[in-house]
C-alpha cells in the first residue's frame, strides 16, 4: 500500500527494510525525526541519541564493522563534527552497510550556517545519495546499505528541508534481515588500524574504489536520463530537479541521484543527445564546476542560479525566463507586516536568567539552543552564536586576551544538551588552563529547540527507558572547576547576586540552573513551582512605563489609552496580561517598579 | 495538459500551537484516498516558540515540487487574520480563500512598535470578491465545548470547495489521525465547520 510520509520517515522506513540493526543520531533540524521514527516505529533496531553526532557515528561504525547494518543521522553542521570519523572510515571501509544521513538547511531556515555537503562526499572520497522525495528517500536509504557493503565504503545519503520536512506518497515493502554473520576478526587489524603503514595500501584502495563507483554510476537507475525537447537539457539533483521539472517539464533532464561520484558516460551521452545543457542545483556549483572541468561547454549555471539560500520553481522560472518571467502582482507589500518571529514561551526561565545578565552588562557568549533567542530585541543579550560549545572556550579566550580587565564583564551560557555535546572539553580547559571564565548550563532538563529529544542528562532514553543522568556538578568537579554554584533563575535578584560574584572572581566557576525544566516539557510538571497560576495588572497603580515589555513576554501586551493611576499619576496606555498565556512565573512582577502586578484567580 | 492532471495548490497559514499542522495532515489523507498524487511541505523548525507556520500542500496526477510557485496559489487556507495577508501576494487572480478571524499578537505589536493590520477582510475582498469566505472557527469551536477543535472547524469549511471529494474520506482521516477519545468531537467540528460555509 501507498503511505504519505515525511522525508525523514520514508529514510526511517527504508533503512529497516534494509535490515538495519543499529541507529544512532544526535537532533538537528531537519533531521531530527529520523531516529524518532526509528524508535518509535521499528523495535528491531537498536536506537539511541548519542551526546554529539561524533559519536553516533563511530557507534555506527563500530556496529556496521561487527557485521550489522548499522546508521547515523545529523544536521549539515553535526556533519562537521562527525568528520573526523568520517575521513577515516572511508580508508578502513565498513563490514556491515553503513549510512551516514547527513541534511542540509539551505536558506538556514533553523540553523547557524549555510552549507552544501555535497563537498564531503568529494572531500572525503565516498559516495553520496540525494533524494528528490519520500519515494526516494525510502529507496535510496534501502540502497545506500547495497552499495556500501559492494563497495566496501560508509555511503552519506544528503537530503535538504524541503525533502527532509515534506510528505509524499511511498510504495512501501517488508524488512529483509541482512544475511552477513555478525562478528569481529582480529585478524583484519590492517584493514582497521590505520598507522601509516596500512593507510598507504588503504590510500590505493580509495582510488580504485572511486573509480569503480564511477562505474557503477553510469549503470545505476539512481541516475536517470528523460529525453524529450531536446534543444535545452537541464542537469540537476533533489529539491532542484523537482523545481526545474515542474516550471519546465517540457525539457530534457539528467536527474543525479547519486550526487558523487559522477556518471561520466551518461554525462557526455547527455551532451550529445540535447543542444544545450544548463546545470540547476541548490547552493554550490559542485555538479558545475566536475562537469566544466571535463571539457564540456555549460550553457547555463550559476551565471543565473543563485549560489545561496534555497531555490524554488519561481526562483528557477525567473532566472532561466529573464525578461519574459512575469512576477505576481504585488497586492501588499509582506515587508509592511509585522513579523511575527519565534519567541521564548511565557515563563520560560531563559527569560529571567538573561533579564539579569542584561541588568548585569554581561557579554554574554552564548551557544546554540532556545536561548539563542535572547538575542533578539527586547531582550537582546546575548552576543555570540558560532557552534556546539563555543561559548566557554570563547570566554576563556577572550579573558586570557584582556586579562584582569575582563573580570566582571563577560559571561558564557549554554544549555544542557549542548553542554553534554561539546561543552565539556571547554570546561575542562577552563579547569587545567588557570581559566577564570565563568560557564552557566541552563538546564531544562531536555534538548529543546528540536523539539525535546533526550539525552544523557535527562535520566531517559530515545525509548523513554529509565537511564542514568549526567551529574553536572560532579563534571565540574571531575575536571577541575572549584566554585559550583546553583541559581534559580525566577529569582532575578539572587540570580544577579551570585552571577556578579562568579564573574568577579578570579577563577573557574560553573553556575548550574536548578528546577527550571522547559515549559513544553509535562513530565516534569513546570507549573507546579510557581505559587500563583495567574497575575493581572492593577489599573490603579500602572503607570504605562513599559518596564515589563522588556522581558518580551508572550502574554503582555501594550494597550494605548490614554489616563492615570489612582493616585493621579498620568499614563498614556497600560500593559494587560493575557490570561490565556500567563503562567504566573513572577518574572514581570520582579521587574515593575510600582507594584503593578498581582496575583489573580484564573 | 488535460484539465484533469493540472496540480492544485493549497496553501495554509498560521501560527504555531493553532493545529494547522494536522488540519493539513488530515488533507493529505483525504486527498490520496480520493486517487491523487500528493505533496506537502511545511516550515515548523521553531512553530513551537509562537513564529508562523506555514504548509504548502498539492495534489494531482503526479506532482514535482514540493513548494508552491509563488503566485501560484488555488486556495488559501488561513488561521489567523496577519498571516492570511502575509500571503495575499501568493494567491493567484481567481484564487479562493479562507479567513478564520483569530487575531494573535506578534511581539513588534505586543510591545506597541507596530499596530496590528486592520481591514484584513477589506483587503481580500478588494481583490478576491465573493471568493473570500470569513469564519469564525474559534467561536464555532468554543461553542463546541473545545477550543483546540479550531483547525478541524476550518478543514470542515474548507472542505465546501471540494463537493467531488466524498466526506467520508474527511471522517476517515480525522479518525486515522486523532486519539479515538477525540473522535466524536471533531467530526462535529467537522461538520459545524461545513455548514459555516
């Protein structure tokens, strides 16, 4: 039967019919529901959230060379992290089939960068899949597993979020149990040890190896040929093709689905049988640039495609029609709008814990996460986002640059699960290297941003099997730091207290959030903490002076209305709390300096 | 190309938390069973944190792109008020459309920088005609006893510019894709959204 699913799930429901044993990830938009639907779907698979996307792969790795089919999965920037153990694995070859999904976020929709990994298929030596939708996904992860263990290498399988976040149909089929035997061999140490002495014959192998996928591309159905006008043929893969297919199904295509290595006979095929070749595809020039440097004449790429941000039919209809492309009428102009960004919920306890490192003119490093939205205005503090974990090896930079001056000043912030996957190391060197950086782990008990995925410090697994959970503050022990202090971040006056006192003093100091769970998280009850359900504003005391807007709370809003306080202080408009929102957190009621704010019955 | 294999472009609109989501996983459900082809993409990276939420949603005899071209647009199906007019430009000539009238607040609008859009209904009308519909879904769905069944009330009058498409392939879906405790619920809702139309 025919099923709608999701990119990630069709990836999901391809690698257990590959007979896949084992699945480890570490979320990162788009590609986060992959090992969710594993778990939730597919018992015979072993599934975990590993702590960074570094060690789901070597976890991969290690099944797939004990003989199982074995996946990892991860965002574009997770790829980075994960590369180290990648570059290698291509020398070593795997046993077992292993995928490597890895997705792209082109127009950064949900990320910290831009980047096309169609490079590290080309940079690491291995073969890459691209998908052009569900269908696809489904049978190129089911085929991914066939090549990687005919050629003996890890296959990276790319998606971007337009086919990682979109449903389509998929003709689905039974789970077939990989017949290799499982076991290790201590006798293939050469294969696995990569000491120069094996690498050099291993280096070899690469190059034959790719030269037998060369091959094995020109003869695959992943590519495929369609011949039709043949005055104008168009070369593109994934999301691209689909684009250019829709606004000109009229041409002829070569459609890539195997992205490296490239088919070289069906490329110069193609040439032959259309009379121009124009190449379209998201991001980099990376077919473009393989395919001019075989010699052959390009009559359009990125001369008119957009080598940034996500491509669409219009933005492929225009470039390709010039003068005669005819934009919609404009009816209202969108940038007239207010927009409507996203927000830290009401009473999220990110929102006191910056409301006092602003009050305090931290800088504040900060790291990727929820709370990377306190950057945004009102609240704006928060002044550094790079990747996993810099936050607290920047601070610890910047006070060895400036010195004693630095003391007081500066700040780095991170959440939990970000903490958990690069955070650490940071840390550490804050401990060995006489740092005196200070390092807060918001803790909300939960990766948040995602969309609440466990990890190693939420005391769960990817199942909801009861696990161990990191102790924090005996990390920081572990590695040297001697002040370990806790705050609870709805109180702002002692959060400011404590704060100012770590980044004052001249040594390391982690600063742990306590009972502050993430406000969508119900198991851990985050409402039960706060005494009072609801506040409203008293009428006769507001003075209209926008104080609480600050906080950028969802639940207050400002009314204009011109009139006064009851003792005849004159006001130009009030705020109101919608108790719709309200959560009774306390946070606008530490912040007005009139009282204003009380408690009020739901 | 025949009439019957153009593909239809249904675009929805709201904020996150409203459950447009599921009002356009309930399409998709109805739309295959009725023999389409059928594509749908959505941006929810960060829906849960109050930013708007959109679904480009299309269905045919065999359909490319996973987005809509903009301009493109057949029917707009909109959650809240701002964020129908966010993409009044999307929407072709003769295109169809509904309203539901919810008003939720942006920041730069909480904070008093900005003022809400006001004749957001004017502005359709002066370019769509009759073939804008406004519907109070919340209000319906209140009267259901049930706020949350708001996204189920506008797939049900929305479902009035689909007479071909039987209604028991809407029942179906919503229950393949609800609890069965929420069964009774939104098939009402369903069906008050219908005859709002």
């Amino acid at each position: 039967m025919k099923e709608i699913m999701q990119g990630n799930a069709a990836i999901a429901r391809g690698a257990w019919e590959a007979g896949v044993k084992v699945a480890a990830a570490y979320p990162g938009t788009p590609s986060s529901e992959i090992l969710k639907d594993v778990a939730d779907n597919y018992p015979e698979i072993y599934a975990e959230w590993s702590p960074n996307e570094m060690v789901a792969v070597q976890v991969a790795s290690g099944a797939a060379i004990a003989g199982a089919r074995a996946m990892a999965s991860m965002k574009h920037v997770g790829m980075n992290v994960a590369s180290d153990a990648l570059m290698t694995l291509a020398y070593t070859g795997i046993k077992g089939g292993l995928m490597i999904v890895v997705a792209d976020d082109p127009n950064v929709h949900s990320s910290q960068n831009e980047q096309d990994s169609r490079n590290w298929a080309r940079f690491g030596k291995v073969p890459m899949l691209e998908p052009g939708d569900a269908q696809e996904c489904y049978e190129f992860a089911k085929a991914s597993f066939d090549i990687s263990e005919k050629f003996d290498t890890p296959v990276l399988l790319r998606t971007v979020t337009r086919i990682a976040h979109a449903d389509s149909l998929v003709q689905t089929g039974k789970r077939v149990e990989s017949k290799m035997p499982l076991g290790l061999d201590p006798k293939e140490a050469t294969k696995y040890v990569m000491v120069p002495a094996n690498v050099r014959p291993r280096r070899k192998i690469i190059e034959e190896r790719m030269r037998k996928l060369e091959a094995f591309a020109d003869k695959t159905k992943l590519n495929k040929m369609e011949i039709n006008n043949k005055s104008v043929g168009i070369i593109a893969s994934g999301a691209a093709y689909m684009y250019a297919k829709e606004v000109f199904p009229e041409y002829s295509f070569l459609k890539l689905g195997m992205v490296w290595p490239l088919p070289k006979k069906m490329i110069a095929d193609f040439f032959k049988q259309v009379k121009k070749v124009m190449i379209i595809e998201e991001l980099d020039p990376f077919f473009e640039t393989e395919i001019r440097a075989m010699g052959y004449k390009v009559f359009h790429g990125k001369d008119i495609i957009p080598n940034m941000y996500e491509l669409s039919p219009e933005i492929v209809e225009q470039a390709i029609k010039g003068k005669a492309y005819k934009a919609p009428k404009i009816r209202v102009k969108p940038e007239d709008l207010p927009r409507r960004p996203p927000n830290l919920c009401a009473g999220c306890s990110h929102r006191p814990l910056f409301y006092a490192l602003k009050k305090l003119g931290a800088f504040v490093f900060g790291d990727i996460g929820c709370y990377t939205l306190a950057v945004a205005p009102p609240i704006s503090a928060l002044h550094t986002t790079i990747c996993m974990g810099a936050g607290g090896g920047m601070v610890h930079g910047a006070m060895k640059a400036m010195g004693k001056e630095a003391l007081g000043k500066m700040v780095a912030v991170l959440g939990d699960s970000t903490f958990l996957h690069s955070g650490i190391a940071p840390l550490m060197n804050a401990g060995y290297n006489k740092g005196n950086s200070t390092t807060i782990v918001l803790d909300n008990r939960i990766t948040s941003m995602t969309g609440h995925q466990e990890h190693a410090g939420t005391g769960f697994t990817v199942r909801g099997e009861p696990a161990n959970q990191v102790d924090y503050a005996e990390i920081g022990k572990a590695v040297g730091i001697k002040n370990i202090r806790y705050i609870d971040p709805y109180n702002i006056k002692e959060t400011m207290e404590i704060v100012k006192e770590e980044i004052n003093r001249d040594e390391a100091s982690l600063i742990l959030c306590k009972d502050s769970p993430c406000m969508l998280l119900r198991r851990a009850k985050p409402l039960e903490k706060f005494k009072t359900p609801l506040f409203a504003i008293n009428m006769d005391k507001c003075r209209g002076c926008k104080m609480c807007l600050e906080i950028n709370c969802p639940a207050i809003s400002w009314r204009e209305a011109a009139g006064q306080t009851k003792d005849g202080q004159k006001r130009k408009g009030t705020v109101y709390i919608n108790p719709d929102q309200c959560v009774g957190c306390e946070v606008c009621v530490q912040v007005c300096k009139f009282d204003a704010i009380e408690p009020a019955k739901k | 190309m025949k009439k019957d294999e153009k593909t239809t472009n249904i675009f929805l609109s709201g904020v996150g938390g409203q459950g447009a989501i599921l009002a356009s996983n309930i399409l998709g459900e109805v739309f295959i069973r009725a023999g389409y082809d059928v594509k749908k993409a959505e941006v929810h990276g960060m829906a849960q944190r109050g930013g708007d939420v959109t679904t480009h949603f299309r269905f045919g005899k065999k359909v490319y792109s996973p987005i809509i071209k903009y301009g493109d647009v057949d029917y707009l199906l909109s959650f809240e008020l701002l964020e129908a007019l966010r993409y009044v430009n999307w929407v072709k000539p003769d295109g169809k459309i509904v309203i539901n009238t919810q008003e939720i607040l942006p920041p730069s609008v909480s904070l008093g920088q900005m003022e809400y859009p006001k004749g957001v209904e004017a502005t359709f009308k002066k370019y769509f005609k009759e073939n804008v519909h406004v519907i109070d879904g919340l209000g319906i769905a209140k009267e259901l006893g049930n706020l949350q069944a708001q996204n189920v009330v506008l797939v049900g009058a929305f479902s009035n510019f689909f007479p071909k498409i039987k209604e028991a392939y809407f029942i179906d879906a919503i229950k393949k894709l609800l609890a069965p405790k929420l069964h009774d619920l939104n098939i009402k809702a369903f069906q008050a959204g219908k005859q709002a139309l």
